[in-house]
C-alpha cells in the first residue's frame, strides 16, 4: 500500500518577493519523509485571499493532509485564517478558547490585549487548536488541513505538536552512492537497474567537486532488504575507483 | 499598471523528500522582483509526468511568464522536456542543433556521446534554445514557458539568459524599517496607514534579537515618493527608542 501523501501550501508576500528564503518547506519535507507521508506538492502564493481559497480547496480534495504556514499573526496582512473558514464554508470569530490563551500569556508578560492581539484568537468554528509552546497564539485544525505559523522556530514545534496525530506509513529509506563518473556515463545503466526494481527510486544528482565530477545516485525505498540489495548492484556497476 | 506576472515550478522528488535545500526558487525571485515582474505562485512537484503537465498548463495559462527548474538531465529521472511537448501537445526528438552544441563539447572534452547524453538534444517541436554556458546541455522556451536545469549554478545562468527577453514593469522598491514593540502593538495603527496607501504595500515580520521583540515592517511599491512617505509616516507612528 503506498504510503499517505501529503502538501503544503505557503502563503506570504515576503517570500515570493525574495526578501525572505523559505525554510519550512525543508522542515517539513525531511519531517515527513521520516513519518512515512509522501509530500507530493507545495505551494507558495501571496497573502491573496482568492488564491489562498482556491489552493486550500484543490489541495485538501487531492492528498490525505495539508500543512499551511504563514499568515496567522496580528497584523492586517494576516488572511490565513479567515481564507481557510471561507474555503471551508465556516464561521470565524474571537473564540472563547484561544483568547484565554493568549490573554493568561499577556497577563504574565505585562502586554495589553487589544483588537490586534484578539485577530490570533480568530478561529474558524468546529477547528481543533494546535499548541505554540514558543509565543502561545495557537494554529489549527480544520478537516484535513493544519493551519500554523510561519515563524520558522513556531512553525517547527507546532509541527512537532501535529505529526503524531497523522497517520504515517513505512519510514522511506535512502542511501546515498557517490559515482566519479559523468552522469551522461551513469544514465544508461542506472536507467536499466531502475528499470528492474520497480518497488525501490532511484535519483542522480550530479556534482562537481573542484572539478571532480559525479552523482550522487540515492536509492529511496521502503523494504531495508531491497534498498541494500540494490545499493549493492549499484556498486557492481559502478566499482569505486579507489577502493 | 500592474507588473507582468509569473510562477515558478520546481520538478524535483530530491526537493520533496528533504534532500535538497531547493535554491533556484529564492534566487529567482529576488531576480524578478528587481526586474519588475510579480512572482504570483510557486508549484514544487514530483518527477511525475501528470502532475508535471497538469501544473505546466494551468500556470502557463494564468500567468504571463512561466520557469521551470530541473529534469532536464541525462538520467532516466528526467522526464520535463518530454512532459512540456505533452503539455502543448507538441512532438519531442533529438534536435540537430542541440545535438550539435552537446557533440561539440564532448569533441573537447573527451567524453563520448552515448544515448543517455543524446536525451539532453531532445527538445520539443518548435522551441528556441536557452543557452547553458557552465555545462552547455540548453534549456528551452515553449510559449510562455522557459524550462531550465535545477543545478543552481546552471539555473542562474539560464536565468540570466532568458530574463533579458521577458517584459518587466516597474522595479519592485522596498524600504525595511525595525519597529522595537510587540507585533501586536504594531498592527493597529499599522492596519490604518495601510489602508490609507492604497499603491503601497506593508508587511510586518516579526523578530526576536536575544529577547528584543519587535518587527521589520516593510514597505513595498513602485513609486519612489509614495514609498518614501509611507516609510516618514512609519517614522512619525512608531519613533525609534534611541534616537
């Protein structure tokens, strides 16, 4: 059975304009591929509220779970939980929950609650709340998507708050060959190997090591036994030249 | 006028397992925000040909300009140029004239042309070739879409060759102004001034610097003047502690 898939949909200005390199998609993807869910697409778009709809609907009716970062703090260019009431025909308000949250974290922090601080206690109705250790104002769930921050530091532990609750499948194995040789060398017999084992990938990446060149060829599967039986193959192939 | 518009697609299973950190997507959008084209939305798929061509021709016909980045290698993984010529329902062979750039570099190079090299000539009915000056293997433009290798250094190159020949609009400017309160203190007169300058965008971005809280609002636009009073009137709203 193959394992459960997944996306992620990203939603901020900041990193389409450039101004910002995106690191949880590299989170998330290395989380996953460790809990047995297959990250089969991501998607970035801007704070848009229509494009945000339109990616929530089409993403949660095509894979078993959706991951969402960004768009879920204070200010006004903080759509995200709105769009996803509205992709879900639900309705969003200050919900009673939430705002104890944040206002016993505001007690303790000496900061006021006001109408931009409740905007994080805006929840769509009939959501699950996901815990933020690091700055309290929670994400959520709603249906198959889990809406989180964008934060790096935030997004990783509401990751980390999330993950046991999806259902995983056979952790993917990968180990990786380095080849000297070019990869227009490797291609042909390589393709032929992949061509035999269906049930294990094969992946060439080439590289160029001061002017030294190769691939690394990684092999991805989920049976221990194939993936080593193929790793070995592929050493037959491609003998190490200084072993 | 709004700016041109265009999205990326990253192909690549190595991006989505967590392999590889991907950074053509980063690169190419400080590109086309200097040039003056809005990048709209970011697809990362697998090496999967459905998936390639659904995305190819719904992006390619939403927005003005499309790039593509990997699978465009020898190795039976690269599957892009043959799912773009069935995407555009256009025929796919080895073409004389990249056949004859690739043999001219393996005539200095010492390398033999073999089948799976000759895969890197194949090239869609039709399509002009984009120069690779690092590894010489071309990309190529299909309609609006120019499909280039993943390797970053090859990628910028491509970049750099085929930006020249895609229309732009106004630079993107972009002002960053550090705001040491709490983002939630920001957001509402924040909200106010944004909704004041309509052509001009705000993001807030918060930070925390050793348990300094506060945010970078950063205000985006085309026109040098307004840009430049929003940032004065940012000043005005929230002085700077130590000035």
């Amino acid at each position: 059975m193959p394992n459960p898939t997944a996306a992620m949909l990203v939603i901020g200005d900041e990193i389409l304009s450039g101004r910002t390199r995106d690191a949880n998609m590299h989170f998330l993807a290395g989380e996953l591929t460790r809990h047995g869910v297959t990250l089969a697409e991501v998607r970035v778009v801007l704070d848009d509220a229509d494009a945000i709809i339109a990616a929530l609907r089409e993403l949660s009716a095509r894979f078993d779970t959706v991951f969402t970062s960004g768009g879920i703090g204070p200010t006004h260019d903080d759509i995200t939980a709105d769009a996803v009431a509205a992709a879900f025909g639900l309705s969003i308000d200050v919900r009673d929950d939430a705002r104890a949250l944040l206002q016993a974290h505001y007690d303790v922090t000496g900061r006021e609650m006001n109408e931009a601080r409740l905007r994080m206690a805006r929840i769509p109705d009939g959501a699950r709340l996901i815990e933020n250790p690091v700055s309290v104002a929670p994400g959520f769930t709603v249906e198959n998507v889990h809406v989180m921050a964008g934060v790096p530091s935030v997004f990783q532990a509401m990751v980390a708050s999330v993950l046991p609750h999806v259902t995983g499948g056979a952790p993917l194995l990968s180990q990786s060959v380095p080849v000297f040789r070019g990869e227009g060398d490797i291609a042909g017999p390589l393709g032929a190997l992949a061509a035999e084992f269906e049930d294990v990938s094969f992946g060439s990446y080439p590289f160029d090591r001061n002017g030294v060149f190769g691939a690394n060829v990684v092999v991805r599967g989920t049976d221990h036994a194939r993936v080593n039986l193929a790793v070995s193959r592929l050493a037959t192939l491609f003998p190490q030249r200084d072993a």
